[in-house]
C-alpha cells in the first residue's frame, strides 16, 4: 500500500468517513448493467442455492433452487439463469463499427457496444467461473442431457470470468473492488470485503458517522452478506427448517431468501450511483473499446462453433495468457496514473515522477550533428520534488503524452530544489520549427514521469501444436461429451 | 496445568483444545492475551459474550451435514473407498484391519489413549485405525486430542490422513481451506511422532507426508492428494515451545486477574487489560474474542492493517500519524525519515483531494 493510501486510511478513521483516492473514475460503468448477486449452498460444492438477476432496478429477477443437492433442481436453475444472461449478453450485436488495422491498410468488424456484468465481490467472481466451469462441458443429448442453454450459459460465465482477470477490464466488475479503487475508508482491508461496511464509509446513512455505520452493517441480522455464502445463522435458524422437509415450501423459501438478497441487490445500485458521479477518466473509452473487441472476437467464436474453453490451459496458451495480464497490468497502471493527478502522486511520492516549473526554454534548438538536422528543444525545470531519475532517462509527461524528454542533467540547487535538464523529441509536427503550444513555455508547470504508455510487443510463442517436449509436448484435442460423470 | 493458569481460569471446567484450536495459535504467535486464555482454558466465547462484544463464529449445519455424509461414505463397507483412493494416492497395498476406536466421548478418553497406544506399539497392527486419541504437550498442559482421523499405516510409515469435504477442481482448490487444513494435519503427525518416541519407537516413522482426502470437482466422489506438512511442523513446534513459557507469564500477574465467567463484565474487562494482545484484523475471522480487541485498538494503526501501518512508518497511533503528517507533532529520532514521506504525502492529497 502506498503512503498516500495509507494517509487516506488514516485521514477517513480520524473524519469517520471514506477519503477518495481518485479524482476520476477508472472504469466503464455501462448504462444498462446486468447486476447478478448469487448465493452459494454451504458446504456443496459451488452449488447455486439462490440469485437475484436483473439489468433493471426495480426489476429483480429472483431465482432459486428448492434441493440444492438435486441435480434436476441445480440444471433447472442453470437453465433459468441462461435464460435471462443469454438474450442481455445477445442484446448488444445490433450495431457494428469498423476499426483500421493493419495501418489502415485492413478493417475489422466490431459491436459497438459490449454486456457488463456487476457481481457484489470477488467471491461473487469466483462463483461465476466456477459455475461456468461445472455447466459448460454439459453434453445435451445422453443420459445427462442439459437445455442447450446451460452449457452456453457455462462458456460465457466462463468468458466473464476470465475477463475479469484482466486488468482494467470492465466486462465483469465486482462492488466491493470498484469502490476500493476510488475510496479508502478508516478500516482495514479485511472489513473492507464487506459491501455493506464498506458503503457505510462511504456514504453514511444521515447523524451516522462511517464508522458507527460501518460497525451496525456488520450484524448479518441487519445487513445479509452479500454472499455467496450465507449466514450460518440464516443457514441453521431459517434455511433448515424449511429444507428438511421432502417436499420444500417454494414460496416460503421465496420470501425469506428475497429478504436475505434485497438488502444487497441496494447496495449494488447505490454502488453503481455512487460510481457514476465521478467523471470517467480519459483512457476508459480506451479500454472499453478493448472489451468491445474481446466481446465481438468471442461472439465469432461461438459462431464458428468454436470448443468450450478448456478444463486448463494449455502450455502455450498459458504463457501467452500470462503474458497478456502482465502487459494489461501495467498499462492499466500507467493508464490510471495518466488519467488521475492523485494516482500520479503516489509516483511523485516515490520520485518515480515530478511536477516543477519550466525556468528555461530554448524551443528553436536544432541538433545538427547527425546526418540531417533535427528539431530538439531544451527545456530547464525546477522541482522541490524528490527526483530519481539518472541522466539518460526518457521522460513523458501527461500533458504531452507523444513527446519524450530525455533527461540530460540532474542538478541540486539548494536544500530542496533539483534543476533538471531536458531535451525534447516528438509531438512538435514535422517541421524544424515546433508548432506553437507544444513545447513548454517558460513558467509553465509541467509533471514529468518515468512511466511510459509507449508500445510493448507482445512475447513470440510458438503454435500449439509445436509445444515443446518440456513443456509437455502439443495438448490433446477437446473431445465433447467426455465428462458427464463428475456431477 | 500449573495451578497459576488454573487460577485464571476460575470454577469452569477447562475448554478442551482441539487440532482447530491448537492451529489457530500459529496464526497470531505474537499475542499474549491468546497464548494466556488458550494456555488455561478459557472459554474464550463465552467470555466475549460476557463483555459485550460477541463474535459469530457459527457454522452452517448444511456444511456440517455434508461433511459428515462424505466421512460416512469414505468409511463404509470397511473403508472401501477410502481404501481405494489412498492406494491409489500412495501408490501402496491399503489392504490390512481397520479399527475404529468409538465415538467421541468424555468417559473413554483413557480408555481410548491406552487402546491407540496399543495399537501403535505393536508395529504390524492395523493399516487404519480411526477416531484415535492423542496427546499433545500444550503449555505445560497435557491435552487429549480427539482427530476425526484416520491413521494410515503401509510398510512400517504412519500417514496421517485427513478427511475434508472442499472440492478440488481441476486439480485446485481454495487455498485457504487448503493450508487450513495442513496445519491441522501437522498438529496430528506431531502429537502421534510424540507419542511414537514415548514408546520407544523411532518419531521420524511418521512421515511428514500427509493425505488430504477431499471431493473431486463438483461431485462427491473423493480424491486423494499428498502434502508436505513439514513448514507447518515446523512453524508448530516452535509455537508450542513458545507457549511452555506462557505459564510463567500468567504467574506473574497479580493476584486480581480473574478470567472467571462468574466475574462482572467491569471485572473481566480489566483483567483482559492486564494480558496484553495484539491485534491485527486478521483476528476478526481466527479468534473469538477478536471483536473486542479491536474495539480496544480503535485509533492504532495496527487496526487499520499491517501494510497501512507499514506505509505509515510504522507509527503507532493514528492521531500521532496525523500529526507528524501535518507538521504540528515533532517526530522522534527514529520517525525523521517516516514524518518526512507522511507531510510529503500531505502536501500532495492537499494539493489534489
């Protein structure tokens, strides 16, 4: 945790309320999300018990599963649930757009909007993949036979699931993170796990301080978890009676489990309220347009009749995989910090970036030592900042993303102020003469950072059929069908 | 049991230890208030009810029903199944007798220890012997544990086996019920080597492999996989030896210091002052009393987290943090470099917050 985090911690204890930590918002929160809070059988393995669905506030869908042990019961929930993700996920592929590849030289197809999922936790998205994971392989003819709906329920949980590993992605997003990204509150990250804790310190109910709030939203009785697991004693005192009966009572199950949902299925809304009156950063078009991409790619793949995504990752695949998430993490940090002048301070904290003041510019300087002459300015700029950057450096700052700053001095002048020396390339246009406005004037402030969005090529990896030996050799082929008896 | 811990404890009855309890002590080493009420046996939730700051600790009977329905199967027709994935697992003849020594209850807790005793000083007796009854050393305090476990014995080695009810899919399982689990286990291999070196034999026969019998995916069948327990092992004996001077500690408390559940709320209050703990949020899921010493900690940075408290300098208060951040406290020899970053990390939230 940073400094700055951690100030913020201590700042939200001692006012009892929340501190934000970004002035933007870091991620896409769509205008018709689909909000899916599931309940978790304790004790089964991943069964669903129950699940309040819906893309519409006031128009919660309630789901639930009478025997959780029975298997009927637990496909037949897996068949209603398909039946409300299936057609929202279907419902953005009206529109396409077309994308330049290639340097313009090829287009592509993409839908010009994508589905988004809100889960209340990262338990919540543990859940989806591993509920996509026990329905995809669903044969649907046999002795087992599913709805067709359920094994392809399974493949996009699946998707989501995934999706969600990847940083900065906003397809399938979880409350209680999504507020941590912006606010800290005066408790410990442990607590923090707890949506309706972590609302408290954020918007206290009126005369309420955070933390009183906070501490009252810890009693199950008052605030249900959010789930997927459930309150024992709801589990002992309410579930168990009207369970250990042959025949259940659904309608009383209805009610009280409706009751143990609504409170959450609140919170995610005022979450999603909460979320929208921060203004997006700059670079969450970005990568929403990346989602979109990931969508549209995975629509063709269902298309095709592409194989359900595999039990394990091959090798290849999962190093490739693996290569993805730590570019995509990465960026994403870069991005954020690009985005949100109170991301950037943790740099500036750090001396991984500095803001100072330009105190002298030579915007004409032209190096001609080369073969041909080239426009490369100077520019001189004073911080109190700590700087720790050598000589040699490349510098970018986020008011001039496309121009590098080479550092070519780094001087201390006096107790606390540093004179760094820097020469400019890029962003200038194509003359020998800078356009106006972009090369910094003298007195202008200016940030200056280490970070770099430039482009990362991506690691070379070999075909799967070529995996090495040590590596396992080339995996097999999917099969369907080759695993009805684990259920 | 030292007649000081006793005294701490009052008219109750001890509180049984168990393989849970006895793990949850590596969890937190550094807090005395834990290693004294669990050293003599309190009962550590009934006392925070008594003060007012209960915790919920409950478990959900569904978990409990199922866990014991997959232990049933496991065991049936003479362990057939479990015979099966242990052989298996260990790639060994689990064939040999099975003997189950009872029930859990009070009156055969002897009777039982004699028998396992028997059972393991004869080498080539049985291959499983369930519901064995061992001892273990805890704080000067011999205590009986009661595994609901089965003792695994191929070729002369003991494995001790574990029977969950987590699924493991596809080859993965939640890692924290996972390491859960390993230190339970250890807490086993170490009181049956204990028990192996009392009858003369050689401890090291108990290997230090465990089985881990868990579900398969989303079905119940079981699978079967090995873990090394060593680090847990390890990381328990030194908690225990460390636990041997806990009985010093309560001595020298005065004479006042009751944790007696007869006592008022006030009383048992200011006795838990004098046992000094420390908190961590991580108490609030592995100790029942947790509840209170976080009330009791409001206003230290430990509260808020380790890696807060890390990133504060580790300053203890959130108040002198707040201080040093804003220039008004001067910091102390060892705070320069801490309140330097923290009026750097000020200035900056001032400057964009």
């Amino acid at each position: 945790m940073s400094t700055l985090t951690a100030l913020a911690r201590a700042q939200a204890y001692a006012d009892g309320r929340a501190q934000p930590i970004a002035t933007v918002r870091h991620l896409h929160v769509h205008p018709r999300p689909l909000v899916l809070i599931p309940l978790a059988m304790a004790g089964e393995a991943h069964a669903p018990l129950a699940a309040l669905v819906g893309a519409e506030r006031s128009a919660p869908r309630l789901l639930i599963v009478a025997q959780p042990r029975n298997r009927d019961h637990r496909f037949a929930f897996a068949a209603e649930l398909a039946g409300i993700v299936l057609p929202y996920v279907d419902s953005f592929t009206a529109a396409t757009e077309a994308v330049a590849v290639d340097r313009g030289r090829d287009v592509r197809h993409r839908f010009t909007d994508a589905p988004q999922l809100w889960v209340p936790n990262t338990g919540g998205v543990d859940f989806l993949r591993l509920f996509g994971r026990s329905t995809r392989f669903r044969s649907i003819d046999g002795e087992y036979a599913v709805p067709p709906s359920v094994p392809l329920l399974g493949r996009w949980l699946t998707f989501f699931a995934h999706a969600a590993e990847m940083p900065g992605s906003s397809l399938l997003l979880n409350a209680v993170q999504a507020l941590g990204l912006h606010w800290a509150t005066g408790q410990s990250g442990a607590e923090d796990a707890q949506l309706a804790a972590l609302l408290a310190w954020i918007s206290p109910p009126p005369g309420r301080t955070g933390a009183e709030a906070a501490r009252a939203a810890e009693d199950p009785a008052l605030s249900p978890p959010a789930g997927p697991a459930t309150d024992p004693a709801f589990d002992n005192h309410v579930l168990a009676p009207l369970m250990s009966t042959a025949e259940p009572d659904v309608a009383a199950l209805t009610e009280v489990l409706r009751a143990q949902l609504l409170p959450t299925w609140e919170l995610m809304w005022r979450t999603l309220d909460l979320l929208r009156e921060l203004p997006a950063g700059a670079r969450v078009a970005g990568r929403w347009d990346s989602d979109r991409d990931t969508y549209s790619g995975f629509v063709q793949h269902l298309a095709e009749g592409g194989p359900p995504q595999p039990r394990r990752d091959g090798a290849v695949a999962a190093a490739a995989r693996l290569h993805r998430l730590e570019s995509a993490a990465t960026r994403y940090a870069v991005q954020r910090a690009f985005d949100d002048p109170l991301v950037m301070a943790e740099y500036r904290l750090v001396g991984a970036a500095f803001a100072g003041e330009v105190t002298l510019a030579n915007a004409d300087r032209i190096d001609d030592t080369g073969k041909r002459p080239v426009l490369r300015p100077r520019i001189m700029v004073v911080t109190g900042e700590p700087v720790r950057v050598e000589p040699g450096a490349t510098l970018t700052s986020p008011q001039r993303p496309s121009q590098k700053a080479l550092v070519i001095s780094v001087t201390a002048a006096g107790a606390d102020r540093t004179e760094v020396l820097l020469e400019l390339s890029g962003g200038m246009g194509r003359k020998l003469v800078a356009e106006p406005g972009s090369v910094p004037a003298v007195g202008e402030r200016v940030l200056l950072t280490t970070l770099s969005e430039a482009y990362r090529p991506g690691g070379a990896f070999p075909d799967p059929d070529q995996t090495p030996w040590t590596h396992g050799g080339p995996p097999p082929a999917f099969t369907p069908g080759s695993e009805q008896a684990d259920q | 049991m030292t007649a000081g811990l006793d005294r701490l404890r009052g008219g109750t009855p001890p509180k049984r230890h168990n393989a849970r309890t006895i793990a949850a002590l590596t969890g937190n080493p550094g807090c005395t208030r834990r290693a004294v009420l669990d050293a003599a046996g309190v009962d550590k939730p009934k006392l925070a009810q008594r003060i007012g700051f209960p915790g919920s600790f409950g478990q959900s009977r569904f978990a409990l029903a199922r866990g014991n329905g997959f232990e049933a199967m496991l065991k049936a027709d003479d362990c057939a199944l479990l015979r099966k994935v242990l052989t298996e697992c260990l790639q060994l003849d689990a064939a040999g007798g099975y003997d189950d020594l009872g029930e859990d209850d009070d009156d055969t807790l002897t009777a039982r220890h004699r028998r396992t005793r028997e059972l393991l000083a004869g080498a080539a007796g049985a291959a499983l012997i369930d519901h064995p009854l061992l001892t273990l050393d805890v704080a000067g305090q011999r205590v009986f544990l009661e595994p609901d476990l089965i003792a695994l014995q191929i070729e002369g080695r003991l494995h001790v086996v574990e029977i969950k009810s987590f699924a493991i899919v596809d080859g993965q399982a939640d890692s924290a019920k996972v390491s859960a689990a390993a230190v339970q286990a250890a807490v086993y291999v170490l009181a049956l080597r204990r028990l192996l070196a009392e009858l003369g034999h050689d401890p090291t026969l108990v290997s230090h492999d465990v089985v881990l019998v868990c579900t398969e995916n989303f079905s119940l069948q079981p699978a079967a996989v090995v873990l090394d327990v060593r680090k847990q092992l390890s990381t328990l004996q030194r908690q225990l030896a460390r636990l041997a001077s806990v009985s010093e500690l309560a001595a020298a408390l005065p004479g006042s210091v009751s944790f007696d559940l007869a006592l008022g709320p006030a009383d048992l209050t200011a006795a838990l002052r004098h046992v000094e703990a420390r908190y961590a949020p991580e108490c609030l899921s592995a100790c029942e009393l947790a509840v209170y010493c976080r009330h009791e900690a409001a206003g230290s940075t430990a509260a808020l987290g380790r890696p807060v408290r890390d990133a504060l300098g580790g300053v203890d208060t959130v108040a002198e943090a707040l201080a040093l951040a804003a220039g008004t406290a001067e910091p102390a020899e060892d705070q320069v470099e801490a309140a330097a970053l923290l009026r750097a990390a000020a200035r900056l939230r001032a400057e964009l917050a």
